[in-house]
C-alpha cells in the first residue's frame, strides 16, 4: 500500500511530458498535490506522535514559517493588497500543503512502520532516478526520439532534462534520487553494490544535466559518507567518491563529444557561452537590494515582485522579465521586509540546525545505523533544495517542495528518539485532521486541475471551443485562473481596436508584467485620459530593450506632419510615480 501511494506522490508528476498553456508545469505540480494529499491520507492512519526536544521545537520553527507564508498569501490577496485571489489560494494552499506533509514525515518516522513508509519514499525517489535516466539517455544522445509527449525534447543539444524540462530541476531530482538509493543500500533494501551502481548511474545524469547546481550537490553527498561511518564500505565510499565520479563522467563525455561528432557535450559548451550567473542574476540581485533599501519594513507585498521591479526605473536592469529574485532570502525581503525575513530566516536555520547536528553528534552512533541512515538522506535532500533555492526558486514547485518537507520532517523525527506506542498503533486511531486535510489537498488539486481547463481552452482551443470572446468571458468567471483569461482579453486587440480599460488589467498585471502587458497597459492608461502614466510605463519598458517594444515604438521614427501630435510614446513623461501609483 505505502509503494502505490508513494510513486503517486513522488514518481509520477516527474513523468508527464505534456504540457498545455499557459503554464509549462501545471500539471506535474497538480499531481503531486494530488498524490501527496493521498498519501497523507493514508498516513493518517499512523498513530501521533508528540513533538517533544529540539527536534520537536524544529519542526514547530518550520510550521511558523509555513503558516506566516499562509497568511501573507491571504493577506496579500484578500485583506491588504491586490494580488489575485487565484494566485494568494495557489500560494497560501501550497505552504499549508508544506504544513501538513512536514507532519506527515514526522509522524512516518516516528512510527513503528516508519521502515514501510521510509522504503515507500526512498524507493520512489530512486524509482524516479531510474526512469529520469532513460528519458535523460534519449534526450542526451537520440533527442529525436524525445517527441514531447511522452519524453520531453531537450532545451539545448546534448542537456538533458527529464520531463521537468528544466536541466536544474532534473539535476536537483537526481541528487533527491541518489539519497534514495544510499537509503535502500544503507537498510539493506538493495545489495550496497546496486544502490552504489544507481548512485553512480544518476551522477552521470547530473553531469549530462550540465548543471552547477548538481555539481556543487556532489560535496552534500561526500559530507554525508564522510560523517555517516556506519554506512557499508562500497556504499560509503561511493558517497565519499561522489566528486571523483562526477569529473570522470565530465572527462568521460568530453572525449566521447571529440571522438564522435555526432555527441554534443551540453557541459562543455556551456563553458563557452555567455550563460554565466553573473550576465543575469547578479544584475537582478543588485536591483533587488534597491529595492530592499527603499521598502526595508514591509516589502512590496507577497507575489508583487515582479510588478514593483517591472514599473521601478532600473536603466541598468537585466533585459528578461524576472517574476522571482532567484534567492529565497532575497525573495522574502523584497516582499516581506527585513523584520520579518530575519525571523523566518531564523527559524529556518535553527530547523536546518536541528536536522544536520544529527550527523555530528558522536553519542548518535548509538542509536543504530537505520536511524543515522535516514538521518543522512534527509539531511542531503534538505541541503540541496537550500542551494538551488539561493539560485533559483524549486521550492515554488509542489514536486519539490513537498518531497522536501516531508525528508525535513523525517529527518528530525529521525533523531528525536520520539516513537509511537506499540499499544497506540494497535488501536487504529486515525487522525482525523490530518485525514481531513490529505483528503483536501486531492480535492483542491482536482478543482484547481478543472477551473485551469477554461484558460487552456483560450490559449489552445479544442475543437467546438466556440469564439475567442466567448472563452475569454468564461475563463475570466473562474476563481482559480481568471487572471489568465485577463490577459488573453486585454493582448488580443488589434492596433486600431480601442484599448480595454485600465480596470480590466487590475488581476493580471500582478501575474507576469511583460513586454505585451506593458505596451497594452500603456495604450490602455494614454487612451483613457492618464497620458503621462502611460509615458512612464513605456520609459520602463524601453530598459527592457524588447523587440515587442522596439515595434510599438518604432512610429517614433517617423517625423509627424506639422500641426500633428507625435504618438504618446514618442514623448517623455513629465513626472515621475512609485509602482503603485501606476496601478489601476
């Protein structure tokens, strides 16, 4: 029972190759809600265990972090701000999803059929590996294979990227991955030289990942072999080794890629391109902090990053449309402000604390190794979700998000020395609210699932979907992704079609404001007597230097007839106005 509901909840989102708009992830997110949400179900079953030590007091630091997010999702959406109602939902549903499936690994671990449900989590994480490694083969060496439907097609020659389609997401999947297999060697659930042989396998698919994420990733694993002198010998110098086999993988491809013209090595080429952190992320981070300087109490708002940053002058701005900072701590000051990143930071650390000290402390030996074991996985897990969530933003992803918090709450469960009674777990006593909430999460992934249907039917229309008009109006009713449908109604006009007014876009400029939004909105606020607001949106959108904008201003060229006004945009503004100001 605990293997179904764990390659639901664990294996499958990572398998779907289709994809419809407007969101390339949807429905791999959508399923892992729904696999988690039943899989915490059927844990309900398990009997309660209390949070008692500083592993309890972690768990409770970790729930306070989930829980202000909640509310700032909320609060944001329905109470202080004006984020979408869709979107404060998606936000606030997905931390308390955190919430609940945090619980769940503390009570897996704590309960005498922890072995079942642990194998159940570690066997699907390397169930996933397994299979991510043959979509990574395709993709890495037959890409005409990879039709999109089934295998996700490469994003650049040679990288693979599994059916997250993301090379960074994948690579973060296969160390998840290789913690699983080390689990199943170090219980003795596979022979250590098959888990050594996996771990070995996924490495070589992080390297054709090309990802320094997943290469730094490598150092996680050699701490934990380093630390964990419990482990069988070949398991743990696998571990140790991880490194090693990383650089003979490299060199390995390297001289494939130069014996045969027909390999493309991704991770050395990308050492000759132009992708290096710096071109993009650094230019976001220093104008991020900018922004922290002149919003150090409250931030902009939760979810109004990229609109606050879109319409604040940054002539020196990266010319992509960033809708996340790339760096959790950062993300959480823009939004929150200082104050309240410092506590959430502080709790986070004092449960990442909590969590890693198992690994240092010498008197743990004592406890045996399957407890150091799991200890050791989580811990990894943890750790390389924390790196690539200071680079990038995976944990806005249920696929990883909640595979980590149930690993952070198995892990301190782990080393807490809390156990269920035998006599508790012979009663059968279900708990009810975590039954009610599994049952929850399945059910608002379904409805989310159903309510994203009508913005598909607009972007991709099925057959019989009926007139663009009328899809629109229909999609703009729908609480989940009316926003979407927003979009759609206010983009699709023709130039000499009158703009809708600065109301229709009150929804969906606090989704992603792009260089269509803006000419849009623009229009919109020029056409609708507030001229020179409109001027100030097209001063920020020339930063971004978009061909969608160098066409809306390309009547600048020509001279206007006298006596004739040249096209608002072709003018200055004449005063300047915070973001807010700029808003419906």
């Amino acid at each position: 029972m605990w293997w179904s509901f764990g390659l639901l909840a664990v294996l499958a989102p990572t398998l779907l190759a289709v994809h419809e708009p407007p969101s390339v992830t949807f429905y791999n997110q959508a399923l892992a809600v729904l696999g988690w949400g039943l899989f915490v179900a059927v844990l309900a079953g398990l009997p309660r265990a209390g949070a008692q030590g500083s592993a309890g007091m972690a768990l409770r630091c970790l729930s306070a972090v989930l829980l202000i997010l909640a509310a700032e999702a909320l609060g944001s959406a329905f109470v202080w701000g004006q984020l979408p109602a869709g979107l404060g939902m998606m936000g606030s549903g997905m931390s308390l999803a955190a919430l609940l499936v945090l619980w769940a690994g503390w009570r897996s671990a704590s309960s005498q059929d922890q072995d079942a449900v642990l194998e159940a989590f570690f066997g699907a994480l390397t169930a996933a590996g397994c299979v991510g490694m043959v979509l990574a083969l395709v993709q890495a060496f037959h890409p005409a294979w990879a039709d999109g439907l089934l295998i996700a097609e490469p994003t650049m020659p040679g990288r693979a990227v599994g059916n997250l389609r993301q090379p960074n997401h994948f690579s973060t999947l296969l160390v998840f991955s290789c913690c699983g297999a080390a689990w199943l060697g170090a219980r003795q659930r596979l022979p250590a030289w098959v888990a050594s042989g996996l771990i070995t396998l996924f490495i070589w698919g992080i390297v054709l990942t090309a990802s320094r994420t997943g290469m730094i990733g490598m150092a996680f694993l050699t701490l934990w072999g380093v630390l964990d002198r419990r482990l069988p010998r070949l398991l743990r110098i696998t571990l140790v080794g991880a490194p090693l086999i990383y650089l003979l993988f490299w060199g390995g491809m390297w001289l494939l890629a130069h014996a045969d013209k027909n390999v493309t090595f991704a991770a050395e080429a990308r050492l000759h391109d132009k992708s290096d952190i710096s071109s993009s992320r650094f230019k976001i981070w220093a104008n991020v902090l900018d922004m922290i300087k002149a919003n150090p109490w409250l931030g902009v708002g939760y979810g109004e990053f990229n609109v606050a940053w879109t319409l604040t002058p940054f002539p020196t701005r990266p010319i992509a449309f960033f809708d996340h900072t790339h760096n959790l701590p950062l993300q959480w000051a823009v939004e929150f402000g200082i104050p309240l990143t410092v506590l959430l930071l502080a709790l986070c650390l004092l449960a990442l604390k909590a969590l890693f000290s198992g690994l240092l402390r010498d008197e743990f030996d004592a406890q045996g190794q399957p407890t150091r074991s799991t200890v050791g996985a989580c811990a990894v897990i943890v750790a390389i979700a924390a790196l690539h969530s200071l680079l990038e933003y995976p944990l806005w992803y249920s696929y990883f998000l909640l595979p980590t918090a149930f690993a952070w709450g198995a892990g301190l469960a782990a080393q807490s020395g809390t156990r269920s009674e035998p006599a508790a777990a012979a009663s059968g006593r279900t708990s009810p609210s975590m039954l009610a909430g599994g049952v929850i999460m399945a059910l608002l992934a379904v409805w989310c699932a159903a309510d994203y249907q009508a913005a598909v039917n607009i972007y991709a229309p099925r057959a019989g979907a009926g007139p663009l008009d009328q899809r629109i109006e229909f999609g703009k009713k729908m609480p989940w992704w009316g926003y979407q449908a927003d979009y759609a109604d206010v983009t699709s006009l023709e130039d000499e079609d009158p703009s809708k007014p600065p109301e229709a876009f009150k929804r969906t400029l606090h989704n992603l404001l792009d260089a269509r939004l803006m000419t849009a909105y623009a229009r919109s606020l020029a056409e609708h007597g507030q001229v020179d607001k409109g001027r100030y949106v097209v001063q920020r959108l020339k930063e971004f230097r978009n061909p969608l904008g160098d066409e809306f201003l390309s009547v600048c060229k020509t001279q206007p007839e006298p006596g004739e006004e040249p096209p608002f945009q072709c003018e200055p503004p004449q005063q300047s106005y915070t973001w807010k100001q700029l808003l419906p």
